[in-house]
C-alpha cells in the first residue's frame, strides 16, 4: 500500500463517541476516541499526516524527514506510515546517540527509520527555510515540520470537524495548535472551540489565533493548565490518568489528561456552561511509557 492509502484506510474508520465517565458538570460532555481509529497511527497524527504525504508523492522525492523528540507521537506515527508503505525516513532528534534509545525511538528503528540525533543549536535551526532545503537535498526528502505543522497539516485536520458536528463546543489539547486550526476551518459557525494550551508560550498560541480566527470564530484558548511546560507531568495530571484508568479511558500525561484537568478545573471554578460539549481525544498513547505507565506491548513492525 502506498501512504496515502494507508492514510485513507485509518482516516475513513468510524471512531467511537461516548461521554467522558463520571461527568457530573454543567451539561454533557462527550468524547471522540480517535485513539481507537489505529493501534500504532493513533489519534489527530494521521489526520496531519495526509496533507503532508500527498504533498511528498507530488514532490518527487524519494523519502520523507522530519522533527521531533524523543517520545514524539509524530514520529512515532510518521515511522509506522513509512514502515508499512516501505518508504524510506530520516527523524532529526532532539536530543544525543550516545543516551539510550527511548520506547518511542527503539519502535522507529525497529519499523526501520534512520535516526540522527541533534544538539539543542541544531535542532533550533528546524524552522529556517535554507536549513530544510539542504536536508531535502541531503537526504532527497520532502520535509516535514515538526509536529505534522503548515498548511499540508491543517489540511486533513479539518476532516475532524466532520465528526464533530451537533456539539456547541469542542475541546481538544494545543501543541503546535495545527489541528485545531484545521478544525477550526470546517467547524459550524454556532460552535465554540477551546483549546489547552500544552505549552507554555508566553501567549504565542493566544496571539496566533487572534491572528487567523480573530472575531469570526467563537474561540477560547486556556494557558493555566499546562503543569508547567511541554511535557511537565505534575502530580495533579498523574492523578487524573490514574482516576480515568479505573474509568477505562487512557489518556495521556501530555495533551488529553491536561485537557481533562482544565475541563475539571473550569467546572470546580464554576466558568462551564450548561451546552453539549465535545472533548477529542488526540492519541498520543504511546507516550504513556515515558512516565513509566505501561499501556500497549511491545511493539512490533506494523507491515
């Protein structure tokens, strides 16, 4: 099967919706388990991926780069794509070869990507323009940003606001913020979006939807629930897995807990509307294991 195919097999995948257990706040909330479209190509990672591997087949070249570190669910979802497709990968990785390898990392060179590793100076060149064009050259790639991120992104993000519909508001974790401004291109006019911010940016992400929605979308960006940065996993976000462990709803200790602990928060607080709300659950499973929460087995090549 070629990528895309793959893509189109996951992405056409009904994915279950039921409400988030034990909700007892101001009117509904369901969730949309798009960690169960694929074991390995889990949640909005294949949505981002779409727009990207068309862009590449039209591209000509003959392997795919991209950016990450060392738990990164894009790569690692970006690496079970390749390995299925037998398309060749190169991942530029935050981080030093002489480390061991991470679970994340030992299941992409398993699935048979080549890993480079890179030094913080390295790594903060990912966005200069002339840097990418010599690792496309490099490595005769198409270049991909880190996180799935740029317009090819968006592209198939905005698939997710097809499923849904009928909510008056939407919820979902930020990181690079490419899938909810995807979905924000498709989501009904009547509809809120809320987005957690992962990150802590200073306001960039605030900035960055003022920008592109401005007052055209009904939009809300929370920047108190990220425990303290990007991948920070303080102990009140540890207590929500383990709480919605015993529910039998994974979730993960960098985006979908933190969306369920601001959610939580938001209501103690008293700031919840009684309205039909919808959370997306993102994936990013696989990431359980950096915090030593065993989740999926050890994995093996998804040819």
């Amino acid at each position: 099967m070629s990528p895309n195919d793959i893509v189109s097999s996951v992405i056409s995948r009904t994915a279950p919706i039921h409400p988030l257990p034990d909700w007892q706040g101001a009117g509904s909330c369901d969730v949309l388990r798009l960690d169960k479209l694929d074991a390995f190509v889990s949640g909005n990672k294949i949505f981002k991926l779409m727009g990207h591997l068309q862009a590449w087949q039209a591209s000509g070249r003959s392997g795919l780069l991209s950016f990450g570190g060392a738990y990164s669910n894009h790569l690692h979802a970006l690496a079970a794509v390749c390995a299925q497709a037998n398309v060749p990968l190169t991942l530029m990785v935050r981080g030093f070869a002489e480390l061991p390898l991470t679970p994340t990392l030992v299941d992409c060179q398993a699935w048979g990507a080549q890993l480079q590793f890179c030094n913080r100076r390295e790594y903060a060149l990912r966005y200069d323009e002339a840097y990418r064009q010599n690792l496309a050259q490099q490595w005769d790639a198409w270049v991909i940003p880190e996180g799935g991120d740029g317009p090819e992104g968006r592209q198939g993000c905005a698939l997710i606001a097809e499923r849904s519909s009928g909510y008056d508001e939407v919820w979902l974790a930020l990181g690079t913020g490419t899938t909810a401004l995807g979905i924000a291109t498709k989501l009904a006019a009547h509809t809120k979006l809320v987005g957690v911010n992962c990150v802590a940016d200073q306001g960039e992400q605030q900035g960055r939807w003022q920008r592109e929605l401005g007052s055209g979308k009904d939009w809300q960006v929370l920047d108190e629930y990220h425990g303290g940065g990007f991948g920070r996993y303080p102990d009140a976000v540890k207590h929500v897995i383990q709480r919605y462990d015993a529910l039998e709803l994974p979730l993960d200790p960098v985006y979908t807990a933190k969306v369920i602990w601001a959610l939580e928060q938001e209501q103690s607080a008293g700031r919840l509307s009684n309205v039909r709300r919808l959370v997306i659950h993102t994936g990013g499973l696989q990431g359980r294991r950096g915090v030593n929460l065993s989740l999926i087995p050890a994995a093996s090549c998804p040819a």
